[in-house]
C-alpha cells in the first residue's frame, strides 16, 4: 500500500486485516492508548475513526504521506512522523504496541519502554530483520544446502534491500522463503516458529510469547507478543 489514493473499503479490509493478525478485537482497543508503529497509510486510525471507536490510536512511520492524514470528511487523527526506533513518548504511555508488517527488531525495545506496565507489544506477521535473516540462514543452510558463504552475500543483499524497501520486502526473497518453507511439515514450520521465538528472546532479552493462527498455511503466520510485568 505505497500508492497514493485508497478507497474506504480497501482501508477498511486493510484495518480488518491487521487486527486480526494482532489477535485483538475493536472491542479489545475500546478506550485504549494504542500506538501503530510503521503505519503506513494508518489504515487502523481511519477505519477506527470511521466506526466511531473510542480507541485512542497514535500512528507512526517514518514516512508520512499527505493522503494519510486521513480520508475526506474523516475527523483529524494523531499521525506522527518519527523513527520507530526512537519513538518520541515518554514511558508507560500506551497500553498496546502494534508493529504490523512494519519495523524491524530494533524497534521492539522502544516500543516495549513506552508501554505502560500490563501494556502488550503485538507483532505480526512474525517477520523483523533479525528473525528473517536466521530464518533464511537456517533454511537455505540445511535445505537448500548452499555454500555459507554464498548465504552471507545473499543475506548481506537482503539487508541492503530490506533497508531500502522500508518494510516492503524484496520478491526475491519472499519466493525463497517460500520455497524453503514449502519442505516442512506443519509441525516442523511451529518448531520453526518457536525457535525463532526463542531466539528473539535471547536477542532482546525480553520473555515473548507467540500465536499461530493457521498452522495449515503454507506460512502460518505467527504474531509475537510481549506483555509488560504489571
Ligand atoms: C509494509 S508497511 C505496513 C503498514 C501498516 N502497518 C499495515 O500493515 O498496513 C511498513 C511501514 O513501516 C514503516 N517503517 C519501517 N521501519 C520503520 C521504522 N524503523 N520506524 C518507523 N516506521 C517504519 C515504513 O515506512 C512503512 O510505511
């Protein structure tokens, strides 16, 4: 969604989607301080102000375009433009951090600094750099048995990508993802997912739980989850 123009019903199934990759409800964000980390056109904030919610949402990207600010007759909504990695709110000011699609792991420790004690970071699709990189090391490693130093110009070219893509990542890469998951069986993609779980945990030295909601699908497709302690 890097076009300039959106119809409501395209940003209503766009906020849809999100929420539901988060696992959470309009109901669940009723009266809440939500912040939408990388929220690109801010698809949650408008749809939310279209049904009327008294779900407080702050939206964040690092690029801001004008025709985010909002639909035509759609009331002023908070879109801030600032780096994801210092995010400019004080601690214990939000009670839900979504990052959908969006940033990479740098910016968890911010996110999680901001949120307010029992306050939950939800990240979805399970996809930040750090765990994209070991994903694909891991796969393109046993699986596809290519030579390590092949992996790491390939992975060194993804990371220039992925930089440049802000989040959008590159066809290449997604179609080797793909092609590396496509070998495993459901219960070998959870264990996948659990370890990169752990992994992301060790990084970050934070305790993360996770959700699959499709074990089935070709990538389930995880939602990572950090709850502050109360
Ligand atoms: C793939 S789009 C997803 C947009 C939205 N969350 C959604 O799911 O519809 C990713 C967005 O994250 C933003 N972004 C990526 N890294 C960021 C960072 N470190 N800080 C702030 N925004 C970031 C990009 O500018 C882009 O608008």
């Amino acid at each position: 969604m890097s076009e300039n123009s959106y119809e409501q019903s395209e940003i209503t199934a766009r906020a849809e989607f999100v929420l539901k990759n988060v696992d959470l409800s309009w109901s669940d964000i009723e009266q809440k301080d939500i912040l939408d980390i990388g929220s690109g056109e801010s698809a949650l904030a408008q749809e939310a102000t279209r049904r009327g919610s008294t779900a407080r949402i702050t939206s964040l990207d690092r690029k801001v375009e004008k025709n985010w600010l909002g639909l035509p007759g759609q009331v002023k909504k908070r879109l801030l433009q600032a780096e994801g990695e210092a995010l400019p709110f004080s601690e214990s000011s939000f009670d839900y951090a979504i990052m959908h699609g969006s940033a990479g792991s740098d910016v968890i420790p911010e996110a999680v600094r901001v949120l307010r004690p029992g306050g939950e970071l939800r990240m979805a699709p399970l996809a930040g750099m750090l765990l994209e990189y070991w994903n694909i090391s891991y796969y393109l490693d046993k699986v596809k048995g290519r030579p390590q130093q092949e992996i790491v110009q390939l992975l060194e070219d993804f990371d220039r990508r992925i930089e440049e893509a802000d989040g959008w990542l590159p066809n290449e890469y997604v179609k080797l993802r793909k092609e590396a998951l496509d070998t495993l069986s459901q219960p070998q993609k959870i264990k996948v997912i659990e370890m990169m779980v752990k992994r992301y945990s060790q990084v970050l030295n934070l305790s993360f739980s996770f959700k699959v909601d499709d074990p089935s699908a070709r990538e389930p497709n995880a939602l990572l989850i950090y709850k502050k302690p109360e």
